[in-house]
C-alpha cells in the first residue's frame, strides 16, 4: 500500500490548486484523475471561450497571460499542464478511485489500479461527466449526445439542440456557420438571462432572420432514428433530425459522495461542509471546487472555486500547528 500526505481527487483546476497549496506547506501530494489533467476542459467545443479573463483562471499565483482578455480552450491546456509541470505536481493519470473509508487517523483510498493510505483526502471531482439524463423516448440512441466539440461534421445535417443556457446557444450557433440546419428546442419562455450577453444578439438576429429556428416553452417527448418529437402547449411536432444535443446541464457525483459518508442536503444536493475550511462532516475530508455547488452548478466557477485550496491549506496548516 502506498502512503502518502494528501490525495486530491480530481485534476482539474480546483484539485491543481489544493494540491498546489498543499504541497507548498511540505506535504507529500499526490493527485488521481480518471482521464487527464483538466480532463473537462479537454472535453470543452474545440472553439470555446471563456467567460472569465485569464488572470481569474489562473491558480497558485502562477499569472495566465494570453493575447486577449478571454481566453481559448487550448490556451487553458497550456496554461495548466505548465503549471503542473512547474510545481512538479504528481498525477496519476487514467486511474479511477473506487472508494475512500476512514481507518482510524489515516484514509484507505482505493483505485481501480492500487490501494493508498492518507492523512487527508480532497475530492475535486467536478461534475462534468455526470450529464443530466432527458425524460424521452430513445434518449438513449446513438445519435443522441450531451457533448458538443465541433460542427463540421453536421454540414447541411438537421441537427435539434435542447435547452436554451450558453451549452446550448454555443453549440447552436457553430453549427449553423458550419452550414448545419439546426432547431434549438427551451422549456423557458424566453431566452435565459445566463447566456452570455455578448452573443446573444448575434444569436437572436439568427433566430429571427430564419436561420435558426427556436422553439420555446417545448419539451422533447420523443427521438427516433430521423426524428424529434416536440410538444409544445399546443401541439406535438416532428422535426427532422440526424443528430441531437441534449445540453440540459450536467450534476456532481452524488453517489461516489455519500459513499464517502459525506451527507447531502436532499433538495439542494449541497454536500455538508464547512464554508470557510472546506471540510466535510468527516475530518480531514475536503471538497473542492463546483462539486460545492449541488445542483446550482452556476454558482461556482474556476474563478471562485479556485480558492478552495488556499482555504483547505490553511485549515491543514492549522491542523498541523496544533500537532506540533
């Protein structure tokens, strides 16, 4: 069994960020991610763009310089995988923790490759591969995806895009340029005040020029192989359809944290914690970044989730002191 300090599970820039802090205090850390350091962000459109300016991205005091204020995908790939190299961060990459159980003072982490004992356990788990599932008939089909990375593929494709956040406007309005003809199908009465404000107008003189076509307060009762199934108030449409996004949002791991033993608020599926430390109802058990949020995943970001590991350091630090 390996030993080590500290275990941060999860590699994305939350976990970096506590492993960052941590390690700065002398511990021996060690991170574990399932796919690849950021592993969310390297599933991001390949286009995307950021809504926060890169110096609210950047973690350990480490400065995020782009050419311009917003930046790229591929930017924040650099941008971390060099951090990471220059704090000689320890990643195990492509390995799965399976279970965590206190024993005593120290944890029993378990992955799907080997056993660990630590003194401190952070989960950083995010919530990006856990998509929310839709309510429909053939949801589960092959051409049904709640990923977008790029459009051409869908090049004069009929293409129906579910929800109306900025998942969904960003995927509807790439595929569009790339020649796509694409419904966007909203629960929402209107356009919803989280899209982002400077392309939504763009997005809107799409829709009302014919280029897009947005259908509001509708929902998806079911999907074919050629087809989407709309309901709306007043009627129940087929819409042609090669392919569907179902980009409805996306929720923590609710079961690997209660398996943890960490306790969750049933209605808001806020894990328990302490919101100045970060840690759980378990000592020496923090959570870091959006998994924070429950369902509200919009109330963390990198930019304030990144904080977290200067807060659980400090709680650690202290911890220490009194040891000594």
């Amino acid at each position: 069994m390996q030993k080590t300090d500290a275990i941060i599970i999860g590699a994305g820039p939350c976990g970096l960020s506590a492993a960052i802090h941590l390690q700065r205090l002398g511990l021996d850390v060690l991170l574990i991610e399932k796919g690849n350091i950021v592993n969310s962000i390297q599933k991001y459109p390949t286009h995307q763009t950021f809504f926060s300016s890169s110096m609210k991205l950047s973690i350990g005091n480490i400065p995020f310089i782009t050419a311009k204020d917003k930046p790229q995908r591929n930017d924040a790939l650099v941008y971390y995988r060099t951090v990471a190299e220059l704090e000689q961060l320890t990643i195990n990459s492509d390995e799965t923790v399976l279970s965590v159980n206190k024993e005593g003072e120290v944890f029993l982490v378990t992955s799907d490759k080997r056993s660990y004992e630590a003194t401190y356990v952070v989960t950083a788990t995010g919530y990006y591969d856990q998509p929310n599932q839709l309510e429909a008939i053939g949801a589960e089909l092959p051409h049904v995806h709640h990923y977008f990375k790029e459009a051409h593929p869908y090049f004069r494709k009929h293409v129906v895009v579910i929800g109306g956040k900025n998942s969904s406007v960003d995927a509807a309005l790439e595929l569009e340029r790339a020649g796509a003809h694409v419904t966007v199908v909203y629960r929402g009465s209107t356009y919803s005040p989280s899209v982002k404000p400077w392309i939504l107008p763009g997005f809107e003189s799409l829709v009302n020029n014919g280029k897009i076509r947005m259908i509001f307060e509708a929902s998806v009762e079911e999907i074919t192989s050629t087809s989407v199934m709309i309901k709306t108030e007043t009627a129940v449409e087929e819409v042609q359809a090669d392919a569907v996004f179902a980009m409805i949002g996306y929720h923590p791991d609710y079961d690997f944290l209660e398996r943890m033993g960490i306790r969750l608020d049933q209605e808001t599926g806020c894990p328990f914690y302490d919101e100045e430390t970060m840690e759980t109802s378990i000592e020496d058990l923090y959570i870091a970044g959006v998994i924070a949020a429950g369902n509200n995943a919009n109330s963390i970001f990198i930019e304030n989730g990144r904080h977290h590991g200067e807060a659980i350091a400090y709680s650690v630090s202290e911890k220490l002191k009194m040891k000594c």
